[in-house]
C-alpha cells in the first residue's frame, strides 16, 4: 500500500461523509411521490396541487400554502420541468425543505428534502473498508455490439424499470475472471450495480462502482476501494436498480464502503 492512495482514499472518504451528511443529501429525502398515485393532485405531507401536463408539471397554490417558486412567494399556476441541478437550487421550497420536480420513464413524481429529516440527525457515518491495493486491478471495457441494451431490473421502491447497459467490463480479481455489465455516463465513465457474497451482511444488500472513463483501447481501473452504498442505504425513497443480471459476484469484496454505522 502506498501512503499517497491510502491518504487520497482517506480524503475521498471523508468528503463522501461531509457530502451525505450534508443539508440536502441523501438523508434528508424524506418522500418521493409519483403524481399518478395521486390523482387528486394533493402530495403527503406538501401543499399545493400538483398534476402532471405532458411535457411538465403544473403546480396550482394559494400564498397560504407558504410556497416558494424560484425564491418568491407563490401563489397561482407554475409550470415546472424537472429539476436538473442540486437539491440546493430545486425552483419550488416550503420553508428550508426543497421540492424537486423529477421524470423517471415518462412517470412525474416529486422529492421532497427537509434538512431536519431524522436519519440525518441519527446519522453517525460509513463503515468503509480501509484502502487496500489489492483490490485495484486493471480492467477491459468492451461495448456490446448491438449497441446499449434495456434491461428490465427491480428497483429499490417495488418498481421495475429500465436500465440501459452499454458493454461489459471485465478484470481479474485473486487470480478469477470476473465481468460486470456495465452503464456508459454522458462522461464516458462507467456505472456498474453489484452484489457479492458480502451482500446483505457484512455489506449493503447491493453497492455502486464508478470506473473512469476507458482508453482508446478500453483499459480501465476496476478499484473496489471506491465501492460506494446507493443513495436507497440512506433513504428509503430513492429509486436505486438492483443489479442487473451477471452482476451478482460469487466471491466477497471486502472493500470500499459496506454499512451505514
């Protein structure tokens, strides 16, 4: 183990923790509510009527409904499309809690993040595996053929939906060949959900890895250090995709981050 990659995994890991501790991070989710459950337009918990419109949202509220649109007092109709930036910046707030518009396969829903949520007041940190260089390997990035594929997978909410796959990404870890199927991002990196014989004890039920982007050649690093929880280890109400199928290790990586403390 070198001192520079066990101290740059300790600086990752304690802006990871800054960053879900943080007033609008993962803890703070307190609901996600899908319009087309309700058909009233009346939202738990949030005020105002909410409806899905085709292409966006209509938000219709009264000044005593103490909604804010774009940092000012709200009263009427507002049309909203869903919110691209951070939490921080979502257009619609109720006090300090923030109202993001999202669209998820053509279904709108909306987040709603309080920074006075309970999980981010009982939050006490990441078990995480100190870095170990064993468990950074070289990897090879091939895309399929066909192009990105649609797989069906469950999600961590009860819904299945679509997780598009663009190739396969394969290593060797403690002497095995193993392959994950991997997401390309709009960066060119790389996004693989996984399981392994950790799962669902010594770790999360299921765990994020986030590849750099690969060479002409599609060499990688496949670095289990950075193995990360899914937002849904935070709050119930993310839409996390199990691992699709192939990605279910036989072997246990004892690595990166595992549980919630």
């Amino acid at each position: 183990m070198t001192a520079d990659a066990s101290d740059e995994w300790k600086r990752r890991h304690e802006r990871r923790v800054a960053t879900v501790a943080a007033p609008y991070g993962p803890l703070a989710l307190t609901g996600t509510h899908w319009l087309e459950d309700h058909p009233d337009g009346r939202l738990p918990g949030v005020p105002g009527r909410w409806a899905a419109d085709g292409d966006a949202v209509v938000l219709t509220g009264a000044a005593a409904d103490g909604l804010t649109v774009d940092g000012r007092p709200f009263a009427g109709q507002a049309r909203l499309t869903a919110d691209q930036g951070p939490v921080s910046g979502a257009r619609v707030a109720y006090g300090e809690r923030r109202l993001v518009v999202l669209v998820r396969e053509g279904v709108w829903g909306v987040r709603d993040y309080d920074p006075a949520a309970p999980a981010r007041r009982a939050f006490r940190g990441i078990t995480a595996t100190p870095y170990d260089p064993r468990w950074s390997v070289p990897g090879r990035f091939t895309p399929y053929d066909t192009g990105q594929r649609n797989v069906r997978v469950p999600n961590a909410d009860g819904r299945e939906r679509g997780l598009g796959l663009g190739g396969e990404l394969a290593f060797t870890l403690a002497g095995r060949e193993l392959t994950l199927q991997v997401t390309v991002e709009e960066d060119g990196s790389l996004w693989a959900v996984f399981a392994d014989s950790t799962s669902g004890s010594t770790s999360y039920r299921f765990r994020f890895l986030r590849p750099a982007a690969p060479d002409a050649e599609g060499r990688t690093t496949v670095d289990f250090n950075r193995a990360l929880l899914p937002p849904c280890a935070f709050a119930d109400h993310f839409l996390c995709p199990f691992p699709p199928p192939g990605n279910t290790l036989d072997t246990a990586i004892e690595a990166g981050e595992r549980q919630l403390l």
